[in-house]
C-alpha cells in the first residue's frame, strides 16, 4: 500500500486560517480541497477582518458556501452576501446559493425588498407547522410505506411553503409521521434465505407496487380509504342553509358522479374510477351520475359519447342519470358574470407565454399580476360580453378567477374560467362563441347535481383548494373532493394521442384492437366485465398508485375464467391420426362434461372415429424420459375417449420431411387398455354427417404489444419498444362440434340478460328507448357481442369469438339445429393463455 500523501505548506496554511474563521477541521480541509473556492474564502476572510473574530460555526460554514457559489461575484455584490451573513439575514446553505444567483443576476443597488423575497430571509415556521405539512402531504400522495420515505422527504422540499425550512427539521418531521402511519421502521434483515410467503399474498413482481389485499369478510367500500370518507352533510359549507338545501335535495344519500371527457375511448385505468364511484354509491343506497365533460366541443366525436355508456354499462353498472356538463353551459355564464361582479374574476389580453412568464417562468422567479387584474368590475363585464358575442378570436381573451398568486399551489395562479372557442358544440350548436374550461366548470356542475362525495384520481390533489373556493367564492353548495390512486398496469399505454398514432400507422388496427388495453378492445379480446371488476375489488383502495403489471392482471381473468368458461377440445396446429384398428366407417357418440367441477354448465356430445386430429405439438419423432406425449411406439391417452393410443408408423412429406400422418392402434383390449395412460392430449374427430370438427377461419393469439414494462423509456419513442412479433395467427385450428350449440346457447343467454338489463334500466330513469338530441340511452347490443361466446381449448388457451365473425345459427329462431351454414367465418381471439401445465413437456 503507497504511503498517504501528506498536505503541501500552503494546503495547511488555508486549512488553519479556514479553522481561525471557526470551521472544523475536516470542513477547513474540505474547503481548502477547491482551489477556486478556497481563494475566494481566502478573499473574504482578508477582506472583511474574519481571521480570529471567532464567528459562529454555523456562519463559517455559510461562508464557505459563499465561496462557492458566489466565486464570479464582483466584490461589492460578494460584500453585500458578506453583510447578509453577518448580520443574520442568510441563515442557511440554501439561502446563500439563492442569493449568489441573484446578486449575480441584479448588481448594485440592490432591491433589498426583492432580495429578501427571493432569498427566504425573515422566513419562519415552527415545527409543528413543518409536521402538519408533512401529515398531509403523505394522507394525499401514494405513500404506502416506509419505502417511500426518500420520495416524500423530496416531495415536500419542492413545496413552495418549505422551500426555506430546515432539511433536518423536515425530515424528522416526515420519520414522525411515517411512525405514527406505518408504525416503527423495520431495521434491516440480515441476507439469506427468507421465509416463503403464504400463497394467499404473493409477492408483487419486480417493479410493481404492493396493492393492499381485498378483505374476505368486509367490502372494501366499508374499509380502508372510502371507509373513512365523511357521511353525507359533514362536508364543511361556507353557509348552515347550503348543507340543509343539499340534504333536502338528496335525502341524506350518498350521491356520486362518473366525469369522462369524451374525447377518446375509455382505457383499463378508468375501471377503477367506475368502480369506485358507482360502486361506493350503491354499497349505501345511493346515486351515480354518467356526467359528460363536454367543454371542448373541437375534440368531441359522437362515437366517445356511445362508447363511454356502453362500457360502464358492460363492466355492470347503470347511470342514475346521464347528464352533461353543456346542461349548465347557461347557469356557468350566470355565475361567471356573478364572479366577476363580485370583483373575483377578470377578463384577461395576456398572451400563453405573457401568462407563463407572469407565474415565474424556467427559472421560476416571482410572480406578478398581469395588468388585467385590476380592471374595473364593469370594463370586464363588457369585455365578457364581448367573448360571449363573438367578438374575439381564440387567444385574445380569456375570463380568469382573482385567486391567490402568493399561494404555494399553482391552481390558485388565477386560473382560466373561459376562453374564446368559435367551434360548434353537438348540443348547444352554435350558440356560444366561448367555453368554460375544467376547473370552472367540475366543482360547479358538482354542486348543481348535488354530489355529496367527489371522488377522484390523486393527480387533481392540487385542484382541491381551488375546487373548494370557486365555491365558496360564490358562497354555493360545496361538495367535497377526495383522491385515490390511479391504476396503473405496466407494459401498455393509455394516452389517447399515442394510441391513435398507432393507429394511424397501422401498429395496431383500431381502437378495440385486443393488444391494446382500452375497454372496448379488452371487451373485443373476450376479457369478461366480471374478471375486471374483481380484479380491481382485489387490489383495495387507497391514496397509494397500484402500478400492477400485465402478468398480474392476466392471472386474474384466467382465474376467473377458470371456474366461469366452458371447456372444448380444440387443435391449433392440427396433425391428422389413423387409428388402423377401427374400420372406415366406425362412429361412436361420446358425451363428455362441459366442465369436469362445474356440472351446471351442462355437458357437449362429439363423435369418435377413425380419423382424428391431435395438435401437432403433442408428437415428436424423439422419444424422452422427460416427454409423455405421442411418440413413435409409445402410447398416450385421449381426453374424454374411451382407450388409449399407440403410435405404430407415420408418414412425412417427401419434399420437407414433415410429418403428415400418424397411423396408430387404439387400445381397445389387452393390458394397455386397462391401464392407466401418463398424459393425455386433446382432439377432434372427422365426421362430416355431424359437422366435425369445426374448422377456424382464423385464431389470433396475441401477445405483449411492447417489449418492456414502460414503454415510454424507449428512445427515441414508445414505437421503438414495440414488439413486432405480438400476434400469431393460425388458420387451421379445428374445435369439436359441440361448439355450435355452446354458441347459441351463450349468445342467447347474453341477449335475454341485457334484454332484462336494458329494461329495468330504462324503467328505472324514465326513459324511452328513443331519444332525438343524440344523447346516448340504454340499448341491448351495447352489452351484447360475439365475445360473449367464450371458452377454453382444452390444453390450448381460454377464447372468445371476435366480432369479425358471421355465424348464421346464432339468429336462428330457437329449437333449430345450430351448426356451420354457407357464408359463415368464424374468428378467434385468445383472451389469455392457461397455467403452465407440469406435465406437458415441450
């Protein structure tokens, strides 16, 4: 080992003048380590008479910073930091390195008020403060643990309020409140094996947050987050009148609304939403409303109005009512002009960039009102007209809300209530020339409808504050928001502009493509409403993200598939079997169980004969300790048949090779009748009297749309994750016959239940099956399609009949025989695969 280098005479000249000026030692060296700094430390300390004034330690040091940070400072702008010090204006590190940056922005004279301001000097906050901040940062974020304790402690310092406190008296806040939440901080385990988890709560996979477990014994409406939510009438009013009005208007019930922008097709994410609102509504008796957020009458179509009623109706639930926001669009423009007479709102020129320079711009500097602010309550009355008339164009004015531009929150920056929009809207025409935006228009629309619980996801937290005093600005009924984490599932994407890229661009072939994750192409993949919204009921609620990964959400609708979905024997790649001891025209009629645990759903007859067809991936030419299916002279059984097989020869084209044909003998007699067989594979019989097999136009088995779990880190963009091989398709899959009278019957049962649905719903809000202002009703084909036919392929996959596919018997009137009809295609999708089966040996 070298010998440590020893410090030159000049390094430990610095080192004790630094130590004179009342550094420690290791700080002194560590100072005299940056030559740059360190001649600056050396600079001031001569400068200003430092060396044995014995200064506090705490100043040393916030010299030491200074000569760090303000090195390129000339000397009077550096003696005016040096003074600052000194006499106990900067306080902290990150006072100094602020006020470096600005002094070396603003040279003499200093604008000592502004200076101040930037740098946090008189800044004071007690500890409890400091811990209330911290209380509530973590009730509103996604912290679910002691593993989000770096996360918060950064979050908070990005706070506006505390951007000046103290980091170690945030951070001994933040531990105090992760205590009392979380309880003690576990220390860390020591390596080695741990001990196996109960199966019941299996590990989440790599990247993916732990979601709380559903309870078995109470509803998760009843517990954890939307346990604790207030009772109708607790939330607090500006007035004792507005809580009476709003109870005598809702009977004390809970109400509860469900708010899309119809502007895209809802995605997996909004599951939860829908869940959670309608759901939480009618565990106590309450009412949901199916609120269009139609604000932004350029990016609305038609189509996301019936798309969005067809999918909640689809995932199980029945609006209340279906409203709108344009509904209000009159009684909004009334309290606009009543906001700005109450001198709480202002029609503002600024351009988007006058606007975002005005709230601090990049570098975040003060914020100043724009000149519009203090206009004259009738000057913006007339202006506000002038936007309702038309006299304006997009971008010359807007109408703003006189919030709070000293507050911390940047939704209370004087928000925008209107802006000019000369489009037509789909239901008010053109009668207006300007809209109200979101955060005008949600809390308003809210307290119309009278909504004692607004839920929402945890990235409208913010909102929250300016929610709540638009309200109490125009002193209305005010409901109260509360935020739960979004659901996130790993490996896909939801933006609309994104999704439409790979549309337009052929990645994928529409919005329902099944590789994608929106609602109508899980439905179209066959997914059923019932294994989502368990799913979802399994994963609890809470303010914490569940960022659960595709894997997860598969192995939750194949467990629900697993009891639910009928079985059929079924080949994908079919590899035609002789069975030479049968004569030509054998037929056996054999009845097997649709379900072998499930007898409720009834059993399938198939024929047995001569020829059969196995899936190609059940026979192998080269035999294995560790291989039980088809061999050469090896025997396997059949599901449901009666005997056993045994491969005796087989035949091969004589151009590729490729195996073509088995020729086996069926063990009808002798001791391999009798005994049991080690595995067994599926097939399907040739019968053309009874139709079989079924053959598949086509089945499509799809596959991850993008190679990693987030997409959105690939370079240069998502495309570059994009998995080019994400869809299989065969086009010589067979299935036993039995499928044609499964289909009916699944399609038929389908159509009775949305017939019942559409009904009772109907009925229920006092509507025809008609409408002529284009609003969306209840109808029966939006609950049934062709992927209400599904089933598993024994040893296959689980399948749903895509809606590409024409099946004749299906309109068939009922006692007629169902099977194929000239001009039928039948299409596949593969909703997930099985289990990996131990005994089935590649």
């Amino acid at each position: 080992m070298p010998p440590k280098s020893t410090p030159s005479s000049e390094t430990t000249e610095l080192i004790e003048l630094f130590k004179s000026l009342g550094l420690t030692q290791a700080k002194a060296a560590e100072a005299a380590k940056n030559p740059k700094g360190a001649a600056t430390l050396r600079e001031i300390i001569d400068k200003h008479g430092l060396k044995g004034k014995n200064v506090e330690e705490k100043q040393a040091v916030l010299f030491a910073a200074l000569a760090v940070s303000g090195s390129k400072l000339a000397v009077p702008e550096r003696t005016y930091a040096v003074d600052a010090i000194l006499d106990g204006r900067l306080k902290s590190t990150d006072q100094v390195t602020a006020a470096a940056k600005y002094l070396e922005a603003n040279a003499l004279p200093i604008d000592h008020v502004d200076f101040d301001k930037q740098c946090g000097v008189g800044f004071t906050i007690t500890p409890a403060e400091i811990a209330a901040h911290a209380t509530a940062y973590i009730t509103s974020s996604a912290a679910s643990g002691w593993a989000n304790l770096g996360a918060v402690i950064s979050g908070l310092k990005g706070l506006p309020d505390l951007r000046w406190a103290s980091p170690l008296d945030v951070k001994n806040a933040v531990e105090t409140a992760f205590t009392q939440k979380f309880g003690a901080k576990e220390a860390a385990k020591p390596k080695g094996k741990e001990p196996k988890k109960d199966a019941a709560h299996k590990a989440p996979a790599k990247g993916e947050t732990e979601a709380p477990a559903a309870s078995t014994s109470r509803s998760v409406f009843s517990e954890g987050f939307l346990g604790h939510l207030h009772k109708p009438g607790e939330n607090p009013q500006l007035h004792p009148h507005l809580r009476e009005q709003h109870l005598a208007a809702t009977g004390g019930l809970v109400f509860t609304r469900f708010p899309p922008e119809p502007n895209g097709f809802l995605h997996v994410g909004h599951s939860k939403a829908i869940f959670i609102n309608f759901g939480y509504a009618a565990h106590h008796g309450g009412k949901t409303y199916l609120r269009f957020d139609d604000t932004n009458p350029e990016a609305e179509e038609g189509r996301y109005f019936e798309s969005i009623l067809q999918s909640v109706r689809w995932l199980g639930f029945e609006p209340w009512k279906i409203t709108y926001s344009s509904d209000h669009f009159d009684d909004l423009y009334a309290l606009a002009v009543e906001l700005i007479k109450r001198d709480k709102g202002y029609v503002c020129h600024c351009t988007a960039e006058e606007i975002y320079a005005n709230r601090g711009g990049d570098e975040r500097g003060p914020r100043k009102a724009c000149a519009h602010r203090t206009r004259p309550v009738s000057e913006s009355l007339a202006e506000f007209e002038k936007m309702r008339t038309g006299l304006y164009k997009s971008g010359e004015a807007i109408l703003r809300m006189k919030m709070d531009l000293e507050s911390g929150n940047t939704m209370m920056w004087d928000l925008v209530a209107y802006r000019v929009l000369n489009a037509p809207h789909h239901r008010t025409h053109d009668k207006w020339k300007m809209y109200p935006t979101y955060d005008f228009t949600h809390c308003l629309c809210d307290s119309f409808e009278n909504i004692s619980h607004s839920l929402c996801t945890t990235e409208f937290v913010a909102s929250r504050e300016s929610y709540e005093w638009l309200c109490d600005a125009l002193e209305i009924y005010k409901p109260k928001q509360s935020e739960f984490g979004r659901l996130n599932v790993t490996g896909t994407i939801n933006s609309k502009r994104k999704i439409l890229s790979l549309v337009k661009e052929g990645y994928v072939s529409d919005w329902d493509d099944p590789r994608l994750y929106t609602l109508i192409a899980l439905r179209r993949r066959g997914v059923p409403p019932g294994a989502i919204i368990s799913f979802v009921n399994g994963l609890g609620v809470s303010t914490a993200a569940s960022n659960i990964q595709v894997s997860r959400f598969e192995q939750a609708v194949r467990q629900y598939l697993e009891s639910t979905a009928p079985r059929l024997l079924m080949v994908l790649k079919p590899l035609k079997v002789t069975i030479e001891n049968l004569p030509k025209d054998y037929f056996q009629l054999l009845e097997k169980p649709l379900h072998p645990k499930v007898p409720e759903l009834g059993t399938s007859k198939i024929p047995f004969t001569r020829t059969l067809y196995i899936d190609a991936d059940d026979f192998r030419l080269e035999d294995s300790k560790d291989y039980f299916r088809l061999a050469p002279e090896k025997t396997v059984g059949l599901f449901q048949a009666p005997y056993p097989i045994t491969c005796t020869s087989y035949k091969t084209d004589p151009a590729t090779g490729e195996v073509t044909e088995l020729i086996c003998k069926l063990e009808n007699d002798g001791p391999a009748a009798s005994k049991k067989p080690k595995a067994f594979i599926q097939w399907v019989a040739e019968h053309k009297p009874s139709g079989s097999p079924v053959r598949v136009d086509e089945t499509r088995v799809f596959h991850q749309l993008f190679k990693s779990d987030n997409p959105l880190a690939a370079v240069p963009d998502f495309k570059a994750d994009i998995n080019p091989h994400s869809l299989d398709t065969h086009t010589h899959a067979m299935i036993e016959v039995g499928f044609w009278p499964l289909a009916k019957q699944l399609y038929a049962q389908a159509k009775k239940e949305s017939k019942a649905r559409t009904e009772k719903a109907l009925k229920s809000a006092g509507e025809s099956e008609h409408t002529d202002d284009g609003t969306p009703k209840a109808t029966d084909e939006q609950l049934v399609g062709m992927e209400a036919i599904r089933f598993q392929g024994l040893r296959v996959a689980y399948f749903a009949v895509d809606r590409e596919s024409k099946l004749a018997c299906l309109d068939e009137a009922e006692g007629a025989e169902p099977k194929w009809k000239e001009g039928d295609r039948l299409v596949l999708n593969r909703i997930v695969s099985l289990k990996e089966d131990s005994g089935k040996t590649a």
